[in-house]
C-alpha cells in the first residue's frame, strides 16, 4: 500500500505544480474508489463537468450517427463560385 500512497501523493504534487485546481478519482482493482482535490467546490463542479460528457459520449455512441456526404461530379469543385468578367 505503501508505494500506492507514494503514486498518488506524487500525481498530487505534479497537478498542484501544473494546476491551480485539480481532482483525482482512482478505482482500485477490488472496486473501491478514493478521491482528493485541492478546493471540494472546484471537485464538485469538475466531477459534473466530466459526468456531462461521459454521458454525451455514450449517447452519441448508442445512436451510431453516421454522416452521409453528397458526391459533387466535379470534384475540383471547393464550393466557392467566382464570378466571370464581363
């Protein structure tokens, strides 16, 4: 346990050099979860931060969007026209 404690001391010395605000979320291999952070505000507000997108992803993976593209015969063609002299 002891060289895990040094790890996360060591990541928190490194993000507090970096970041004025961070927070750190671990998962051990037996599920259990230990987090800390520099300010709990600045923790609470990045945790909803990084719960929005990881939701976004998903539904953006559960929809499976593709995008179609029109073929142009013209492929030279960027969409911009000029206008021709007279």
């Amino acid at each position: 346990m002891a060289a895990t404690d040094d790890a996360l001391e060591n990541a928190k010395a490194a993000l507090g050099e970096q970041f004025q605000h961070y927070a750190i979320v671990v998962q051990y291999d037996d599920g259990d979860v230990w987090h800390d952070s520099n300010n709990a505000l600045v923790e609470k507000a990045l945790y909803k931060e990084a719960l929005t997108m990881i939701k976004e992803e998903r539904e953006w993976e559960e929809n499976d969007i593709e995008v179609e593209w029109e073929e142009d015969d013209d492929d030279d063609d960027d969409g911009w026209k000029v206008a021709e002299e007279e």
